[in-house]
C-alpha cells in the first residue's frame, strides 16, 4: 500500500510520533497550520468520512477522547482548540486515510 499514514503507522517512515494505542496514533504535522498541529490517524486504513460506517463510531468517540486528553498534555485546552476532518479533494483532504487534526496555540481565525 502506497499510503504514507499507514507507513507511518507501520513504522515504514519516520514522524514525531505523541500518542499510540492499539486503535490509533498521534503525529506532528509536518506542514503546521497552528503551534499545535497534531493529526490523529486510525490505525485501521479507512480512505475518508464517506467510506465510514455505522461500526466507525467507537473509533470515532475514541479519536475525540484522545484529541482531548492531547489538548490538555499540549497546554491547549482551556484557551481553546479545534478538531477538524476533512472528506474528499474540494475539503482539502490530500491523504486518502481518515485523520482528525487537532489545531490550537493561538486564536484561529475562519481559515487557519
């Protein structure tokens, strides 16, 4: 598979990796948009939020806890953070492999 999010998760290419369990693991993005910019990636390869399904939603809940608990390690919590997801190429999703970011570290505007 040519996905580089599950090379990553495989440990084929290196990241500055922040959290891992058995459901997913946390990033540094590489090109931030924020002081904070962690994505958070499932470890299972679901190409977008349009290929997600009904037995999705644990994992989902589980990606939003650990954004959370993220939000607090990074400082970011009380001043506020967003969580974003985009689905498909006029959202702005380049990487076929669903991932949630986590944006936060100083007032975000419309477009951040």
């Amino acid at each position: 598979m040519s996905c580089i999010f599950c090379k990553i998760i495989n440990g084929e290419v290196k990241s500055d990796a922040v959290y891992r369990d058995d459901k997913v693991v946390a990033i540094r993005d590489i090109n931030p948009k924020a002081p904070v910019h962690i994505l958070i990636l499932p470890l299972e390869h679901i190409p977008s939020l349009k290929e997600a399904t009904a037995d999705h939603m644990p994992l989902f809940g589980h990606m939003v806890n650990v954004a959370n608990d993220l939000a607090k390690s990074e400082g970011i919590a009380e001043s506020g953070y967003r969580l974003v997801i985009n689905s498909g190429p006029d959202a702005g999703q380049d990487i076929h492999h669903l991932h949630l970011h986590l944006l936060g570290g100083r007032k975000l505007g419309w477009r951040t």
